[in-house]
C-alpha cells in the first residue's frame, strides 16, 4: 500500500433481508482500491447497545425506519473528517469514527453509519495490500498471537446454525428466539455444513406431515409452530436423528433464549404456555433442560440487567455448558470485564453493530481472551449479502461463527464464504471443531 488514502466516501441507502432501508458505505482509496460496508440491524436489541440512527417518525417513509439522518451525518460529519485518511491501521481510522461522536454510545452519528464506514475501510485496506479481507484484519489488528514472519495455521470457526426460528424473529410464537445446532464432531466446516443441511431438511419434513410448515422466521428457521417451548425441543432432537445423526454424540443444540424479550414488570412471561416465572424459576427449567437434552450452549438464559439471575446461572451450569452474553454484554470490553468480575457468563456474542467500529468490536474479543472467555461472532436478523463477519472470525480467530439458518441468501452468502476459504486455504487452516467449546475441551 503506497499512502493510499481516502479519495471518496459516499454513503447509500439498500435494503436488508426485513426490506428495511439499511447503509452501505463505499469507501474508495487514492490507488482506486474501493471497499462496500453494510450495517446490519437487530429486532430483539440490549437496552446498552450503541445507538442505531433511524428517522424515527412513524408518520414518515418507511414507518420510521428509514436513515435519512445517518446519510446526512456520513455526508456532513464524517465526510469532510476521513478523507485524505490512511486506512491501513484499521485501530486508526475507527478513531476517527470514535472522536466524531461525544457519546461513547453513538447516538449523534449512528453505529449503523460507524460499522458501515469502518467495515468499508478495512475492506478498501485489503485489496489495496492485495489481501484476502481475513489477512488484512489478523495483520492490522492492535495483538497477533502470531510471531512475525512465521507462517499462519487459520483457525476456520465451528458454526452454530438455527433450525427453528422463535421470540422476536417470528412473531414471538413460541419464546425461545433461535433453537440451533452445532456440530463439534464434525471434521471440517464441509462436513459440518452438510450434517446441518441434513437436519434443517429433516426438520422441514416432519413439520410438513404435521402440516406446521408455515415457511420461515426473519433468520431463515422454520416457522415453530408449537404448543409447548419443550415441543420445539424434541422436534429438534427428533429432526437430528432423523437426518440419521446422533444428537450428544455428533449434533449438539445451542439456544438462544433471548430472555430479555420474555423480562415484564419485573417477571418473565413465557407466553406460549401463560405462565409467569422468577429468575429461580428460570434457572431450574433451563437445568432440567441441560438433563433432558443435548445442550452445550444457552445465550442469554436471563434478562440483560438481571446479574444475580447471570451469575447464579453461571455457578450452577457454567461448568458443562457455554453460557453467552449478548444483550447481557453487547460487545462491551467495560460490560465484559464486570460479568467476569461478578461470574456471570463465560462467553460472549461479538456483533460489530452492537458497538459500531471493528476496533471496539476487537477490543470486546481482547477483553474476553484475557478473562477466559469464548467468544461467537454473530449477524444480526436483519442482514445483507456482506460477508465480513466470516473474516472477522476467521481473522481475529474467533471460535465460533453464528450467522442465522440454513436458508435465505443472506445466510447462505456467509456459510458459503465460509465453506470458499475452508477449500481455498487447504492445509493452511483447520477446524476449529470440539476446541470452540469449552465443555468438551475439559472433558
Ligand atoms: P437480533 O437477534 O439480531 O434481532 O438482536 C440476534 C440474537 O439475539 O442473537
Ligand atoms: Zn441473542
């Protein structure tokens, strides 16, 4: 890269998977390297997440979601901020982004405008260095636990896939938000990815002869149409076996309860069976879950504010299962570095929207390294065909990669970028498999 620098930045409006006006940044670089950045967007979002701009007013365009105003703080704010900038140390240009906003939080220029901006640039970076996007982001992050000059082995991260989509994603029909699955026996992504094709058909099947198919969730999961949150989960342990897999054995289920979304008044409403619970009464259901079933992961199994609720979740079941934070911990250093203090969770969603720069979002993942936390990257619900979340867990080596189901094009890009790098690096990378989860790790 000869001091390229920033030429031009515009800033677009597209639409995401929902049919929501979405940002795309493109960024291009004096040696005519251009980079496109598209925000993501969340429907169950942490109450502490950095702000996502939108116009707001129902009475207006697009039922207040449109993003009239962060194009106007791209064009008027940040525009005239980053050109002439040098973009190779990803640390440098996120600051600028940073700076341009008194609120750590964002809420002037937006985290929608940020993470497009900042995922335009690393991407302009990597083809001007004639880097794959993974490369670049290993190379210009702040730690490499590389030595220089030595030649790589790329950690390609274990998929967590939904298989029925509930909460939020699909009209809150049954509670649990994603019933997913993960394969840690699997030898590679391929054979991962071809055991969770598998499973999503059989799911499929069995909820056509139930005549339940009623299409699927904002994330690509077959519509759960259940009368019991428990019926979701022996549909799911009867779609592995069906698929001619052995759950425990081959397939593990992930869920993400989500339960912020379930958080009222001071209870928690399990709508689906009209019963009102306590934080204690949570926890046994979700033990009693853990006995009954093949569970290696829960995320959010409390509300984003209840800590008591985390922590004692997190003494009973932390150590045989990965317990995540995402609306608990919204890819905060800060957040993260309290929850370890108090022993609460002991992995934590990265979602580069959730803090609006892939510097924050890096410092998020240093923070847990050091605390001995797993980390996931994730996608949003609502989401476009960008593909960087691959690279920024392959990158950043990340253990596991969290990206929806296993239909709808948006899904499919990034599993499919997965599985292109998985072949393209060959034996210069392997699979992450049973090393992402801690619990099989100390077994
Ligand atoms: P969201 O859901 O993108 O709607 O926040 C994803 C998740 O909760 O993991
Ligand atoms: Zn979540």
């Amino acid at each position: 890269m000869k001091d390229a620098r920033i030429s031009h930045l515009r800033a677009r409006r597209i639409w995401d998977s929902r049919g929501r006006p979405t940002l795309e940044a493109q960024v291009e670089l004096s040696d005519g390297s251009i980079g496109l950045g598209q925000a993501p967007a969340g429907a169950s979002t942490g109450r502490l997440e950095a702000v996502e701009l939108r116009d707001g007013d129902r009475d207006i365009d697009h039922g207040g979601f449109d993003i009239q105003n962060a194009l106007r703080q791209c064009e008027d704010l940040l525009r005239p901020r980053l050109l002439g900038q040098r973009v190779e140390t990803q640390a440098v240009i996120d600051q600028h982004l940073i700076d341009a906003d008194d609120d750590p939080n964002k809420s002037r220029i937006g985290a929608n405008t940020t993470i497009a901006i900042s995922i335009a640039c690393a991407k302009a970076a990597a083809i001007s260095q004639g880097l794959p996007l993974y490369e670049h982001l290993a190379s210009s992050s702040l730690k490499t636990d590389e030595k220089a000059g030595q030649p790589k082995r790329w950690q390609l991260p274990l998929p967590q896939i939904q298989i029925f989509g509930g909460g939020a994603h699909a009209g809150k029909r049954i509670d649990i938000q994603d019933l997913m699955i993960t394969c840690p026996a699997a030898s590679s992504v391929a054979e991962a990815l071809s055991w969770t094709a598998s499973v999503y058909r059989a799911a499929g099947e069995i909820m056509r002869k139930r005549r339940s198919s009623f299409g699927v969730a904002d994330e690509g999961g077959w519509w759960p149409d259940f009368k019991r949150n428990e019926d979701a989960l022996d549909c799911l342990v009867e779609s592995i076996e069906e698929a001619g897999l052995r759950p425990g054995e081959q397939v593990w289920i992930a869920l993400d309860i989500a339960a912020t979304q379930w958080f009222s008044k001071g209870t928690y409403q399990l709508a689906l069976e009209s019963r009102e619970l306590k934080a204690a009464d949570i926890i046994d259901m979700l033990s009693e879950w853990v006995e009954r079933y093949p569970i290696v992961s829960i995320e959010d199994p409390l509300a984003e504010d209840d800590d008591d609720g985390f922590v004692t979740f997190t003494k009973a079941l932390g150590h045989r299962l990965q317990v995540v934070g995402d609306d608990f911990l919204v890819t905060n250093a800060q957040r993260i570095r309290k929850a370890a203090a108090m022993g609460a969770a002991n992995a934590v969603l990265l979602k580069p929207n959730q803090r609006g720069t892939l510097t924050e979002t890096y410092h998020a993942w240093l923070a847990a390294q050091e605390l001995g936390y797993e980390g996931i990257v994730s996608a949003r619900s609502g989401e476009t065909e960008d593909q960087s979340i691959v690279h920024l867990a392959i990158g950043w080596r990340v253990g596991q990669l969290k990206v929806g189901s296993f239909s709808r094009g948006e899904r499919m890009v990034k599993w499919n970028e997965l599985l292109r790098l998985e072949d393209q690096l060959g034996d210069r990378a392997y699979f992450a498999g049973r090393n992402a989860l801690a619990p099989f790790r100390s077994r």
